[in-house]
C-alpha cells in the first residue's frame, strides 16, 4: 500500500494543476495517468484565449496568436479580422507536459501507465484508489481523491456519484501539414456538409501545421465523425482547397461532457474538476482554460482541507468558487448551443450573418461565453439585425 495526502486521477491539464498547488502546499501528492506519458494521445483540437494563458502563465511557445475569425456556412463565407491576437492555438503536447513539470517541480510524483481499477471507500467516504500500475496492482490511500479523468469520470462513476453523460460531443481531426496557411485564422464551418450536429475546423498550430477537424454531437446525431471527416479531407472542399498540399501527420480522437456541469462536484473525500465536473463551454467545446484555473484551485483548497477531514464540508468553497465564476454562462451557452443544434443550411445562413456584423471583439465574447447582462443589453439594443436581438434576448431571459 502507498499512501499519500492527495491521489489525483488523471494527467491532464485539471489533474496536473490541481497537483501543483497541492504539492506547493506541501500535500503528499501523485498523478496516476493510464497513458504511457503525459499527453501521448490529445484529445483536444486545442483551442483557446490569450488573455486567459497570459493570466494563467503558459509560456507563449506553447501556442499559436490567432486574431482573425473565418466562418464558412452552406452560401456564406465571412471573417473578421482584429488588430490583435484575441484566440489562440495550443500545442496541447507542449502545454500539459509544461504542466508537468510544474507540478513535478513543486515535489508532486506522476505514475504513467497507472490506471484505475476500483475505489475504495469506508463509510460513506472515499479513502483511496486500487490501480494497475508499473510497479504491479497497488492500493493508494489517500485523503483526498481528485477526480480529473476527464470524460470517463471514472472515480466518480465506479464510487456510485456520477453517471455517465448522456449529451457529448465526439471530435475527430488530422493534424497535418499545408503548404499554404494562415496562421493567424482559424477556421469554423457549419452546416451538414460539414456536420449534421456540430461544426468543422481548420486551426493553424504553425506557419505548415494545421488541425483539421469535425465535430459530431450525441444524441443529437449518429453519423459517423470519422467517416465525415474522411469526406471533408477527400473532396477538399472550400477551405480545404486553399491549403495545398495536405498531409496528415496525427489523428486525435476525443470526446467531452455538452449537459452542462455536474449537479455537484465535491463529496466526503472526492473532489471533480475539468471534464470530469463538465466544466466546458458548450459554444465550440474548449475547456482547456477551465481545467488548469479550476485545477489549481482544486488543489488548493483539496490541501487546505486536509486538516479538517477533506469532508464535503470542508470542500465546499471550491464549488462555490468555480460556480460562481462559470456556471451561469454555462447554462447561457446552452441555450445558444440548443439553437444551434436544431439549425438547417439555411438558418446557418442566417446566423452567420448576424455574426458578420459583430465586431471582433464581440464576437470573441461571445463564443467564449463571456456573457455579461451589459453587453448583451446593448447588443440587444443596438444591433441590425432582428434575429441578433432575438437570440441575445434569449440568452439575456434566464
């Protein structure tokens, strides 16, 4: 048996923050990663905010600036282009194996290959986690557990708190390389030549490295993403026909939680973050910036618990934090997402061109879910566009 304060499941960029802060609290902390290493499969397209990596202090070598915003629907094809990069790329490898280094730095141990076979649990409480690992089958006790396994949620769906997510989208893409990109643009298309429940993307990583993607959601549809993906690449449809030669390089696979978050996210010595919570953004389903905020206030507040018990009680002001800050836009994205899901070719078209008459700086929050009663009042208000008020409206009427 080996024993530790914290036992975070998942080396993801919610597990490996969470163990940063942790550690530097000096809790006895390990990551149990089931891959080989640390973000040997992505399962992420990567996608994210400048402001929210400069806040959090990922290096600027971990992502690409994009500051222009192209959106291809069935007979509309728009960008809109700022003066300065407001969205970025990530190189997601890069980023978590950053991410690693902290939480190693900081004294946190990380078992690759480590995977989770069962909970264990005494009265009621969570005491630790039996896993296979390299070392042979081994029981952690622990404190704490932090459940940041991402989709599977799997600590808290073998402990009997959590089921499995029944609203989710599946995003398949190439990573590859192009002769001819943009880099500063990324890349959405909608319609169902595109997906018949989501969108497709084109995300520059480099000056001739590019992801190429699709996303499908479930229940919504049950078409194949990889087959349409497959299709998108072989008939090299606009934009794909603009990037010349393209080879593939990668293939990510990944699936993320699109039901909003968890009712609740802490118990008598669990705690949720990342995926594992639902702490994503319905709008293009990035979460990236949630996991690592989120994480390092899980360990945190995890550490700090330690003396009280790491009780639900103990715990509660990390939901309370993470609530507060996210979990009312959550609820808003879903009402805009819901709009979506239900759109033909046409009505694309028509969303597209209210997008059109955003500036950047709108747009940007409104696709990152940045809903603020003032902002939407005024967009509201003023723009155009009929439909626009309709739909800020909408988000506006909670």
């Amino acid at each position: 048996m080996a024993k530790y304060d914290i036992v975070i499941v998942g080396g993801g960029p919610a597990g490996l923050s969470a163990a940063y802060t942790a550690a530097r609290n000096n809790a006895s902390t390990i990551v149990l990663e089931k891959d080989d290493s640390i973000a040997q499969n992505i399962r992420t397209s990567g996608v994210s905010w400048i402001d929210d990596m400069k806040r959090l202090k990922i290096p600027e070598k971990c992502y690409n600036p994009i500051k222009n915003f192209r959106i291809i629907s069935p007979s509309k094809d728009i960008i809109l282009k700022g003066r300065t990069p407001k969205s970025c790329v990530l190189d997601v490898r890069a980023t978590y194996q950053y991410l690693a280094t902290l939480a190693a730095s900081e004294g946190a141990e990380i078992s690759v290959r480590s995977e989770v076979q069962s909970v264990v649990s005494q009265s009621n409480k969570i005491t630790g986690i039996m896993a296979n690992t390299p070392k042979g089958k081994t029981e952690f006790e622990s404190k704490l557990v932090i459940d940041a396994s991402g989709f599977s949620s799997i600590v808290a769906r073998k402990g009997g708190y959590a089921k499995n997510w029944r609203r989710y989208g599946i995003g398949v893409e190439y990573e590859c390389y192009c002769d001819e990109i943009d880099p500063e643009t990324w890349i959405l298309m909608v319609g169902d030549k595109f997906s018949d429940a989501g969108y497709a993307w084109v995300f520059p990583i480099s000056k001739q490295r590019v992801r190429i993607g699709t996303g499908i959601g479930r229940p919504e549809s049950i078409s194949d993403p990889i087959k349409k993906l497959n299709s998108i690449m072989e008939s090299r449809i606009t934009p794909l026909d603009e990037l010349g030669n393209i080879q593939p390089i990668e293939f990510h696979y990944g699936f993320i939680p699109n039901e909003g978050s968890r009712q609740s996210t802490i118990f008598d010595g669990l705690l949720l973050v990342g995926d594992s919570a639902g702490q994503a953004n319905p709008l293009v389903l990035e979460g990236i910036r949630f996991a690592i905020e989120f994480g390092r206030i899980a360990g945190d507040i995890g550490a700090k618990s330690l003396s009280k018990g790491c009780t639900r009680e103990s715990l509660e002001q990390y939901e309370k934090f993470w609530k507060e800050r996210v979990s009312s836009k959550i609820k808003s994205s879903l009402k805009v997402q819901s709009r979506w899901l239900k759109m033909n070719n046409e009505t694309w078209d028509r969303e597209v061109e209210i997008i059109q008459k955003m500036s950047v700086e709108d747009f940007v929050d409104f696709i990152k879910a940045q809903f603020t009663t003032s902002r939407l009042m005024k967009l509201a208000l003023t723009h155009p566009h009929a439909a626009a008020k309709q739909l800020f409206g909408m988000i506006l009427d909670k």
